[in-house]
C-alpha cells in the first residue's frame, strides 16, 4: 500500500491485492450479496453503480459497485465560510 498520488493526494490510498484469476478484485458486482455485506461490515459505503460492467453468465449484464472507506481521522468539515 502506498499513497496513491504525491502531494496534495497522498491522503488516498492505492493497494495491490492477489486474487484467483477467475475473480475481479476492482469491483464488486451488485448480486453479490455476501461481498456486499462483508464490505459494508468493514465500514466501506457505496459510492456509485457501473452499469452493466460485469458479465455474469447466468444473468447476462450485471451492475457493479464502487465501494469507499475513508481512512482519514474524524474531524468536522468546513465550508467556505470557515
């Protein structure tokens, strides 16, 4: 794991997993019901919804997931207004 940008961005993470080479790691598709859990109990939230980006043979074209975790440490947001 290492930042994933330098300077202005070395708060977001980028880390390099090894899965079966039938699996997607990138992804989570949305009919996996058990992943989905799994990631929500580890405090990830779902940022989006790709269309269609998974094949799923026996359901032609599923959606995806794009999954977030913020690793930063709590502390209130401010507006621009200060």
């Amino acid at each position: 794991m290492h930042p994933d940008q330098p300077g202005l961005g070395n708060h977001a993470a980028n880390a390099a997993s090894v899965v079966d080479e039938a699996e997607q790691f990138d992804l989570v598709v949305a009919t996996n019901a058990r992943a989905i859990r799994l990631c929500t109990s580890l405090e990830f939230a779902v940022l989006g919804r790709v269309p269609g980006a998974f094949h799923w043979r026996r359901e032609a074209y599923v959606d995806a997931l794009v999954l977030h975790r913020s690793l930063l440490p709590a502390v209130p947001m401010t507006g621009p207004e200060g």
